[in-house]
C-alpha cells in the first residue's frame, strides 16, 4: 500500500499531532507501507521526522505566527503525487492544502479517509471568533462527507460530533502511550529539588502548551484560589507558550519548568502528585494519558477527550469547566489524601498499559485503511 498524508504541521512543532503522526508513519513504514508526507515546514524543525517530507507552500497564521497554514498543491507536488501513485490519501487537516488534495485524488479516483485532530470551533471562543462556529461546521461535514472514513480518537469526541451532524462514515482511531518510557519509576528527588521542591510537597502539575484554548485563565483562578484557602501544595507547568507571560505574574509560586521531552517530560510527570487539566478543546488528551502512565491521579475539565480517559472516582474527578469551586475541592481532596493519590494513580497506570498500546492501535488502523480502499474500488467498479 502507498499512502500520500496531508497535515498541517509534520515537524515544525512538536505537538500532539505532530507526535501522533510521526509515529504512525514510522509504524507503517516499519509493515510495509510505503508514505510520502506533505506538510509546511520551517527553516528550524522542532524535531526529526519519520519518512519522507514534500514541503508545501505555506503562511505564518497573524495571530499565532508559529503555526502555519499550506497552501494549495503546486504542480511539483501533484506530479510527485501522480509518480507514488497513491493507494489512499490521509488528510490530516482540512485546511487549503488538504482540500487540494481532497479534489486532487477525486480527479485520480483514489479513496479518501480523513482524522480529526483538533477542534478548531471550540478555539474560535477564545479568539472572540465564536460567530463563525456554524460555518466552519458546515464546511467540517461538506469535507468529511467526501471521505471514506473519518477517524476519531475518542467515544465522546464521537458523540459531540453525531450531536453536530458531522459525518456517519465515523471510526475510532484511539492513542496508545509508551508506558516503559512514562512510568512512576522516573520519579526524581533530585529533579524536584532542582525546581525548589521539598520532598514532602505535594506537587499538581500540568502539561502542555500555555495557550489561550487550553483554559489557561481557568487554571490561574483555580491554583490562586487553592493558595487563598491556605492550602499546603507546589504547582508546576510542564509547558511553554505565549500565554506565560501574564501567567508567571500572576501565579510567582507556580514552577515554570518550560518546553521538556522524552525522559525529562517523563521525569517531569513522576515527580508530582496531581495531574490538573482544565482544557475543554482535547479530542483525546495526549497529556492526560501520559500523567495517567506516569501514575498521576487526575482533575479534568468534564469535556470531549478528559472524559474517554478519566473514570471519575476510580482514577480521578470529571468536573464541569465552570465550577472551579468544584475543581478546588476535588484538587483540595487529592492533596489531603495519600491513600487516595496512590490507589487512583495505580489504577489509571493499569488502564493506561492495558487499553492504550501502540502496536494495536495502529494494526486497527491499518485494517480500516484496507477497508477504505475495498470499499472503494467496490463502489467504482459498480459505477
């Protein structure tokens, strides 16, 4: 099989889905699959990718100019497409390049499945954008309708986009985690130490990028709110973005640790206590599964991806985004609580070693991709 897969950042940050996809293609070049990638890039990638990249034209977005938008294929790319001969098309992301794409492969009569990725519409609220929710979801169902699949990663990412009349061709396309790498055995004193950490606090940590859509006001209010009652505890953020600048003003006690990967994010993980995670624009929540490997107990934002993850009082607290009263005592019931901490954590470790392994995940996606292409083919011939 060859796959042509269209996204909208491949290497030039090291985000979740840049992560994702990197792994996927690795895997499926490892069985036999043949992928050529197209994808913006940047004249510093974040990181090495996997197999082989085809730079599309693109432009820095003018609110966030470190992420990029492709353009349209240019003739170069669709006669490098037309050379690979493609089996299946992937898109990524349904942005310019990939409806290229989208109407490229219908002229070569070549399926297409698509994955859903991020929730653009619910970033529209917190760039004062929320008036176009109903045309961008319009334009999501025109494109996926055209498609063989969608792939999702969540049950209740799937149910919020059944309620928004977004696609019937729906298949879940979870995420696994590298559960020798995140492990509570990577705990560390002397990490903690290094960060100003005794080795009697009880750490809440949070990881990602510090952005607006991550509910990063919410998580301000929540950890100035738990220091306001007196609550003995150290907060640390496992991230960086252009939103700590307010943030480190406003939270002086809070550790900034910064962008960390590989076995750092994974130290980073096991020497705290609490995983907080406030976001309500997850469609699986890479993070959370991550502090779930790392045996973390977790408080979420009762919201699409958080809510696939965390069983609420068995590995953590499900909480609505807009009671951070709620978020307070559930945090305040953690901290107070060691025997709590430890049998929610172990818990969430064993779900995350038993129902997120990579190897199966992408097996499954592999069949759904044989499927798409059977599929197709039945239907031409009986045009």
């Amino acid at each position: 099989m060859r796959v042509v897969l269209t996204t909208g950042n491949y290497n030039y940050i090291k985000d979740g889905v840049s992560l994702t996809l990197n792994r996927l293609v690795g895997w499926l070049e490892r069985n036999g699959v043949e992928v050529l990638v197209i994808a913006p890039v940047a004249e510093v990638p974040a990181m090495e990718h996997q197999g082989r990249l085809l730079p599309v034209p693109s432009f820095a977005i003018p609110t966030r100019k470190e992420y990029r938008i492709g353009r349209r294929l240019t003739a170069h790319l669709k006669d490098e497409i037309a050379r690979f001969k493609p089996d299946l098309f992937h898109i990524a992301v349904p942005d310019i390049t990939g409806h290229s794409a989208l109407k490229l492969a219908e002229r070569m009569r070549v399926p297409v499945v698509s994955s859903f990725h991020t929730r653009f519409d619910g970033y529209l609220q917190y760039y004062h954008l929320r008036l176009l929710e109903p045309w961008f979801r319009r334009k999501l169902r025109a494109f996926y309708a055209r498609c063989e699949h969608l792939y999702v990663p969540s049950a209740s990412m799937m149910d919020e986009l059944a309620g928004q009349g977004i696609a019937d061709n729906m298949r879940l396309w979870t995420r696994g985690v590298d559960h020798d790498r995140f492990n509570p055995a990577m705990r560390s004193k002397q990490w903690r130490r290094a960060h100003g950490i005794a080795d009697n606090d009880v750490v809440i940590a949070y990881a990602g990028r510090l952005v607006a859509e991550k509910n990063m006001a919410v998580m301000a209010r929540v950890f100035a709110g738990l220091k306001a009652r007196g609550i003995a505890h150290r907060t640390v953020l496992l991230g960086d973005g252009p939103e700590a600048g307010w943030m480190q003003k406003a939270l002086p006690d809070t550790v900034f640790a910064g962008f960390l990967h590989g076995e750092d994010l994974a130290t980073g993980y096991a020497s705290s206590d609490i995983f907080f995670f406030p976001s309500i624009t997850e469609t699986f929540g890479n993070v959370t599964l991550e502090a779930m490997a790392s045996g973390l107990p977790s408080v979420t934002a009762d919201a699409t991806g958080s809510r696939s993850l965390v069983r609420d009082g068995e590995t953590g607290f499900l909480v609505p985004v807009d009671r951070e009263d709620q978020m307070i005592e559930r945090l305040m019931q953690l901290l107070a609580d060691g025997q709590m901490r430890r049998n929610f954590g172990g818990r969430a470790r064993e779900i995350a070693i038993c129902e997120h392994e990579w190897d199966g995940i992408f097996a499954r996606l592999l069949s759904d991709y044989e499927d798409a292409v059977a599929g197709y083919s039945d239907s031409t011939r009986q045009m």
